[in-house]
C-alpha cells in the first residue's frame, strides 16, 4: 500500500490538512474513528465518498510518522 497515491496536502483545502485525494475528508478523522472503535464500514457509512482504500492508506501513513521522520506529502 502506497499512502502516497492517496493521500495529499494542498494549501487550498482544508488549509493545508492530509486529506484524500479528490475529498475533503482529513487523514485524521479517518484515524480518530479508528481510534474510538468505528469499523471501516461504519466509517464508509458515515463518509460515503471516502475511497474504498482509505483505511489501509491512514494506517500506513500514520505508521509512517510512528517511524518519527520527515514525510513528503505529495500535492
């Protein structure tokens, strides 16, 4: 799984914030929910445009910053 491919930061959205490409969804939401227990389904309920890969994608880039180094982000 590459996150890069999924994830993308860009200034004009969401001022600056991870999100999924193509949606306004933070990186962060996704992994909060995660967090508090939500299933990937739940999670594709509630966010209905979240791509289908958004999960692995989230785990991946936050085991990524785990690893405490720096992460270029595409646009």
């Amino acid at each position: 799984m590459r996150w890069q491919d999924l994830i993308t930061a860009d200034p004009t959205i969401m001022h600056g914030a991870t999100c999924f490409r193509g949606t306004r969804i933070p990186v962060a939401v996704v992994l909060d929910n995660l967090a508090a227990g939500l299933t990937p389904e739940a999670l594709q309920e509630q966010y209905p445009t979240l791509p289908e890969r958004a999960v692995p994608a989230a785990l991946a880039y936050a085991a990524d910053l785990a690893r405490e180094r720096i992460l270029p982000i595409p646009a």
